[in-house]
C-alpha cells in the first residue's frame, strides 16, 4: 500500500462526517484537514452509503460518458484503476501517466497509485487512503476517495463574495433562493427534504422550466421528482437521487446533497456573470439612491431654514414706535426671547446644513457623480445671504429699539417738565386779565393813585421775570414736536393757550400803565418803604418760586460724572442760601419799618402793602417751603449717585469679563487655522484631537452665558455705553458662533478625508504623502494645467487640500465608471442593447429593480424590441455625463 499522508493525521469517513471546507491560498491539503475526520474500522449507515453511492455514481458518469464509458458498480468499476485514471483527466483536463493494462493485482495497484498521486499533487491530503483498498473494493475507502474527487474539483474553487468552498456554495443558495417563500437553506440537510429548494434554484435560472407557484410544501416527493426532472432533461444533470431517499432519511447525506447541489452550480455557472454585473449595478444604485436622499434631506433642510429666515426678517425690519416706554421694553424683551430661544437652534441647523453639503459633496466625488447643485435659492450661497440679511435686520432692529427707548424717555421727562411749567405759569397768570382791566383808579384817592401805580410798577417786574418760563414753556413744546410727541396736539394747544394770554397780558399791562399815569401828577408818592419792600419782595419771591422749582426738577443722567454735576450745581446753590436769607430778614425788616413809622405817626395802615402782594407770610411759607426742598433734593442726588455707582460696576464687571472672553475667542481660531495646517498623526488622530479641542471650546460656554448675564443686567439698566472695553456683545457672539463653525466645519473635513481614504482605500502613509504633495507639488507647465483644470474648475486660484485628496483618489485607485455600468446591464441584457423590465426585476433586488425601470428612458434603436428600455442613457446619466 502507498501512503499519502503524513502519519499524525487521520481522515474520518463515516456518519458524523460534515464536509466542512474551504478553498484556500495554502492548497488543497489545508483545506482537506479541515474535514471532519473518518475512521476506517466504523461503517457508514446504511441511508447514507445508499445515497452517496447513488449520487457519486451518477457524478462519476456525467463526467465519464464525456469519454463514452460509464460505471455501474462504483466500488467494483474503479478497482483496476483504468476508469478512475480516466475520471481524473476528463474532469482535470491534465494528461496521467500511461496506465498499466495487466490484469494482475500489482498492476492495478500501480494504476490506482497513479490516479491517487495526481490527486495529491493537486495539494490534496489523503489520510488512511491507500491503493490497496481501492484494488480490493473497500467500498468505505472508495467512496471517501470519490468524495475528496469531488470537494477538488467540484467543490474547492466555488467562491462567492469572499467565500469558497462549501460556505461559498451554501451563500450562493442562500442569495439565489432568498426571494422565493417557504424556502430557507441553512446547510446540506435538512434544509432541502422538502424539494422547494431545488425548485426554486432552477425557476430564478430558467423560470420558464417550472411552475413554482403551483408547489406545495407538504408534497415533498412530487417536488424532488419535478426537480430531479426538470434537471435531468433541460439542464444535463443526471439524477442522482430518488426523491424517496431524501424523504424517508430524517437526516440525507450531506455529501450527497452537496455533490447534486454542486452540479446545479456548474450548471448555472455561466449565470454567474449576471450575477457580478448585478453585483456592480446594486452597488452603483445604491450609491445613487443614498445620495438623492441626502440631496431631498438637503433641499428640505434649506427650505425649512429659508422660510424661517423670510418670515422673521419682516419681523426684525418692522420700525414702527409704540407711543409708550412700556409697550417697547415689551418689543425689546421680545428680541431678547428670539435672540435667546428661537436663534440658537437655527444657528446648528445652519452649521449642520453646511457639513450635510460638504459631506454630500464628498460622496458624489468618490462615486464619480457629478457635483450636487441645489434648487434655484436654495445655494449654501443663498443661506449665507439670507442669514447675513437676517443679521443685518437684527443689529438695525437692536439700535433702532434702544434709540426708541432713549427718544420716549426723553419726551416724557420733556411732557412732564411742560407740565409743571405751565401749571406754575397757568397759577401765576389766574385772575391777572380781570386785575388789569379793573378800573379802581378812577375813584381812588391821590395816595391810592400812587399806590396803584407802585402796584402796577411791581407787576410789570414779576411780568418781566415770567418771561424766561414762557419762552422755557414754549422752546419745550416745540422740542416735543419736533421729537413726534404722541400727544403733540394737546400740547401745542395748551402751548398756544399760554402764549395768546401772555400777550394779552402784555397789552393790558401797557393800557392799564398809561391810564395810570395819566394821573400820576395828581397823585403824591405813598411810603417809599412800601415801595422798597415791593420791590426787592417781588424778585425774592420769583427766586424763591425758581429755587422751588428747580429744586424739584426731574433729572435724567447716564453716567457717574453728570450726576456729580448735579451734586456740585446743588451744593453751590446751597452755598448762596446764607445770602439770601439775609435778603429776606432784610425785606422783612423793611415792612416792619414801615409798620413802625406808621405806629409812630399815627398812620392808619389798610392792612396790606399796596404795592405787592406778597406778603413777610408768603415770603417765610415759601422760604420755610425751600428749606424743605433742599435735604429731599440731596437725596435724590445721592440716590442718583448711588445708581451711577452701580452702573459702572456693571461697566467694569461686564468689560473685565468681555475683555477676557474676546482675546480668548481670537487665541482659539488662530490655534484652529494652526491646527488645520499642521496636523499630525493619522486622520483618527488627528479628528480625535480636534473633537477634544471642541470639547474644550465647549466647556468655555459658561464664561460665555456669565457674559450675557452682565449684559442683560446693563441692559435692564439702560446703560448705552462702555468705555471699559471695546468689544460688544453682539461681537462676541458672531466671535462665538464663528468658532463653533470653524472647529466643526474643520472636524468636517478631517471625517471627509476618512471617509475618502476608506471609500478609495488610501492608506495612511498615502495620505500624508497627499498632504506633502499639496504642499510642495511642482510640475511643468501641461502637467500643471491640467490638474489645476481638475482641482479647481472655477479658475479661483485656490485648490482645498480635500479637492487634491479627491484628485489624486482618482489618479491612484479604481472606481465604477459609466462605461463599466453599461457594461454590466448588457452582461444581464445577454449582450443586447437594451434590456427589459422582466429581466431587470429577475437580475437586481425588487427596490433597485423599480428605480431601474421608473428611470430608463424606451430603447429607440432599431433593434427594439416590445418593453424595451435604454440602459446606456440611463448609466451615463449616473455620472452626470451626455453622452459615452
């Protein structure tokens, strides 16, 4: 006997034998040890030996009658070893060596020993297998040897999808019976007892054999004798088993099943370049289906944001004031909630919308699309403008409120100061016509002639001290009209009211003095202290009611220095309230001279002076009324200054942290434009870094919030300026928001870089190589103008490092180009130039079949047939080409 075989190794052939192998690069005995060993001294069951011999028969034959010899016996027929030397050239195509034609035993031995060492050089291991047993008809050792024929030249080179052998062929009947109910192949077994699996290989080949809709599970026999058949007639594959042993075996022969399942395979091999072209045209639909989905998600997203823009740009360009402070700290709070609520959110989609299109754009390159090109206004182009408009609107609608704000707190503080003037002036003015148009004169007595005239003289002056109110009066309503006062009517009358009086007053006053001296040379001079009491009383009294009067006057400062004004103004005014008190101890002991000089002679006084009616009364009320004023007045003022005080703490607390935060943001998006041109590492590295570097940008937020709580604070305090800083929150928010963008649009290409050398297979080194050649390339000046025309299309003088990735993608890998799609449609058109719908809905998955169809335009050549469809337009179609 001639041993094979390396003496450790055992080859097991019996009842739990599972033909478990693959084909490998190591050769055919790496695979053979992956077979579940036999044992020599067991016997096979019954069942199994019945079908392998039946089905290993039927093998050997197909094959031998190619040479026009067959077997009958198949442990006696290959005992010489002439038939099985014969088997091997005719299934191998080689030439064996001269068989020996003695009929004497060592002659057969020689002749199986041929037969056994060209089985071997074809890197198959044959354990415990020896000539001797073949020669002496060991029908165990026969069959195990006709098996380890088959798995070599059956069964090894089967390879589907990175899958050979018995794994590739059970994938391969997994994909070609998946569509089909009531069928599920799960091994060489039990998974074919009920016939449907057979059926159902042969009717997804040649659908026009079998009827598949008429089979039924729970008739076995009838649907194996179809196959069997069907097989046997059509297709030249012999019947190997009687569809009675495959029923009655609660487990049939694996082998067995295997070897019937490995002619269906060869039978159909010529199939199998369908099968790779729709392979191919999957994958290129599947490309083209994904990225239409990104571009709908694309054009939905735009719209959406679009729209939001459109409807709140109109918001943010609406100027027209409220008539009260209230109503537009209402509208600023409203701003403050969209710039806080609504903006944030629109500010990631707009981010997000960017990277969608970069990432897109990334994918038609890879695939050899043309590049996407959104609807008409719906350009990242056009986002940009709409947000710069948006933001436009937003800083004017900010300015524009402030500055309303200022306007109406300066016209109420104007309407309100118009009101006390004209109704100290209104006061004054009661009763003055009726005085002046009296005619007492004309019955007076010649000291009561004078008296009037002192009288009048006295009026004249505190008519001339009211003069400075009226023109204050009217200078103020005029101010609230030229500001668009909202009750400017009610004003302006009330204004003309006053100035029609005053000069009637004017004119009355000028009447009733020339009346009065036109007898005045009648008259004698009444008590010279009456008259000098009237006359310094009256002024006193004017500055009195003055002093009142601006003592509670409203006051509106901004900042710490004018407040301090006001204090210095009130502590000067104070300094001259000695002086005047003086002054009116002096007019008081005037009239108190006057009642003494009259005591004194006897006078019998009327009881008022007759010159003024201002009485030493009026004059300590009013006196005692000042003296009041003057401490609330210092506690305004303080209270004012204490307010100040605190704005400027908010300035400076708002700028220290401002001018923290500002240099901060400039620091960040210089180390992102360092980052971005001296990455290091692989792009894993490299993008694990970058999301580190966001992390930290993103845990600096909170200075960020803390900067917009100051500002909120200043705002709510009306505070417009800052001289501490020169950074604005609206610019550190476009600082901000810039940020957050350019980390995330940098994080954004490194993910399209891997998602290019993933797509292309570029490896690492090459990539860095890439990023060498785009900084550094040189070349002449065809070579160059050719890749320039590749990079940068728009001739803008500037080329991204991932255009030069995609370039020099192209110029070093393999991709699907449109010539190979067309190709491949007319490898399952079977070399037509055209292909029907029942073909394509027979050769691709049933989505990718339709989208086939809805998109091929009718084939108009003349060899069109009934149905026919043009796959050619529609594969250049593909790669946004028009024509081959």
């Amino acid at each position: 006997m001639v041993d094979y075989h390396a003496a450790n190794q055992a080859y097991q052939y019996g009842p739990s034998s599972g033909g478990n192998g693959t084909g490998g690069g190591g050769g055919m005995g790496d695979y053979m040890a992956q077979e579940d060993d036999w044992d020599r001294d067991l016997l096979l069951d019954p069942a199994w030996e019945k079908q392998q011999r039946k089905t290993f028969t039927a093998w050997c034959n197909s094959h031998l009658r190619k040479a026009g010899t067959q077997i009958e016996n198949i442990d006696e027929d290959f005992r010489d070893g002439l038939k099985l030397m014969l088997l091997l050239e005719v299934i191998s195509g080689e030439r064996l060596p001269k068989p020996e034609r003695g009929k004497m035993r060592v002659h057969k031995i020689n002749n199986v020993n041929k037969a056994l060492d060209f089985i071997a050089s074809k890197g198959v291991k044959l354990v415990s297998i020896g000539a001797e047993e073949i020669v002496d008809g060991n029908a165990k050792m026969t069959l195990g040897m006709i098996w380890t024929i088959i798995l070599r030249f059956a069964i090894q080179d089967i390879s589907v999808e990175e899958t050979s052998a018995k794994e590739g062929l059970l994938l391969w009947c997994q994909r070609k019976t998946a569509p089909y109910k009531n069928v599920n192949v799960q091994n060489f077994h039990i998974s074919w007892k009920d016939g449907l699996a057979f059926n159902a290989l042969i009717h997804r080949h040649r659908p026009e054999l079998i009827e598949y809709d008429k089979l039924r599970k729970d008739d076995p026999v009838t649907n194996l004798n179809n196959a069997f058949e069907v097989a046997e007639k059509y297709l030249d594959i012999p019947k190997m088993l009687d569809a009675e042993d495959i029923v009655n075996t609660a487990r049939p022969d694996e082998k067995a099943i295997m070897t019937y399942v490995s002619s269906f395979y060869h039978a159909f091999s010529g199939a199998q370049k369908a099968e790779t072209a729709a392979n191919r045209i999957c994958k290129v639909l599947a490309v083209n289906q994904e990225n239409e989905h990104l571009m709908e998600d694309y054009e939905r997203l735009a719209s959406d944001l679009l729209e939001w823009i459109r409807r709140t740009i109109p918001w943010l360009e609406d100027r027209v004031p409220q008539k009260t402070i209230q109503e537009m700290q209402q509208k600023l709070e409203d701003f403050r909630d969209y710039r806080r609520v609504h903006k944030p959110p629109k500010v990631q989609e707009k981010c997000q919308l960017e990277i969608n299109f970069n990432t897109l754009q990334t994918k038609l390159r890879l695939s050899n699309r043309p590049a996407f090109m959104p609807s008409e206004g719906r350009m990242v182009s056009d986002i940009n403008n709409g947000w710069q408009h948006l933001e436009q609107a937003e800083k004017g609608y900010e300015e524009w409120l402030l500055n309303e704000i200022r306007r109406l707190e300066r016209l109420d503080h104007l309407a309100e100061k118009f009101r006390q003037k004209a109704s100290i002036h209104e006061a004054w003015t009661d009763g003055k016509e009726a005085m002046l148009k009296h005619r007492d004169y004309e019955t007076a007595t010649l000291s009561d002639i004078k008296a009037l005239i002192r009288k009048h003289e006295a009026f004249e002056s505190d008519l001339a001290a009211h003069q400075d109110r009226v023109e204050q009066i009217a200078a103020i309503a005029q101010e609230l009209n030229e500001l668009d006062y909202y009750d400017s009517h009610n004003v302006n009358t009330r204004c003309q009211k006053i100035c029609d009086q005053w000069d009637n007053l004017g004119s009355l006053t000028h009447s009733r003095r020339e009346a009065l001296e036109k007898t005045e040379k009648q008259l004698e001079t009444i008590d010279q202290l009456h008259l000098e009491y009237a006359k310094r009383a009256a002024p006193f009294n004017n500055w009195m009611e003055s002093a009142m009067e601006d003592l509670q006057d409203m006051f509106i400062v901004h900042t710490i220095e004018e407040i301090e004004g006001l204090i210095s103004a009130h502590d000067q005014f104070k300094s001259t309230l000695p002086d005047a008190d003086r002054e009116r101890e002096a007019i008081l002991a005037i009239h108190k001279e006057a009642q003494r000089i009259a005591e004194s002679n006897h006078i019998k006084l009327s009881g008022s002076n007759p010159y003024t009616s201002v009485t030493p009364q009026i004059i300590n009320s009013k006196w005692e009324k000042v003296q009041q004023l003057v401490p609330k007045r210092d506690h305004a003022l303080l209270e004012e200054q204490s307010k100040q005080q605190s704005n400027e703490h908010l300035r400076r607390q708002f700028a220290s942290q401002a001018n923290m935060v500002g240099p901060w943001i400039q620091t960040k998006m210089e180390e992102i434009g360092r980052i971005s041109i001296e990455m290091n590492g692989t792009l894993e590295d490299q993008l694990s870094h970058l999301k580190q570097y966001e992390r930290s940008i993103v845990d600096y937020k909170p200075n960020l919030d803390l900067l917009e709580q100051q500002h909120q604070l200043i705002q709510e305090a009306l505070i417009f300026d800052n001289k501490h800083t020169n950074y604005t929150m609206e610019h550190l928010r476009v600082g901000w928001e810039q940020l957050l963008t350019t980390i995330a649009r940098t994080i954004n290409e490194v993910e399209n870089q891997i998602l290019t050398r993933d797509a292309k297979g570029i490896s690492q080194e090459q990539m860095q190589e890439f990023r060498a050649s785009f900084n550094h390339f040189d070349k002449g000046d065809a070579e160059f103008n050719r890749i320039m025309s590749v990079v940068d299309p728009n001739h803008s003088g500037l080329v991204t490092f991932q255009a030069f990735i995609d370039f020099m993608s192209r110029e070093t890998t393999d991709t699907d180009t449109a010539d190979q799609v067309i190709a491949s449609f007319k490898v399952l058109a079977g070399d037509k130039n055209f292909i029907t719908a029942e073909e394509l809905r027979r050769e691709l998955p049933p989505d990718q079949a339709e989208y086939c169809i809805a998109r091929m335009a009718p084939y108009q050549g003349p060899d069109a047939a009934p149905g026919a469809l043009d796959y050619k337009s529609f594969s250049t179609a593909l790669y946004g080409e028009s024509d081959l």
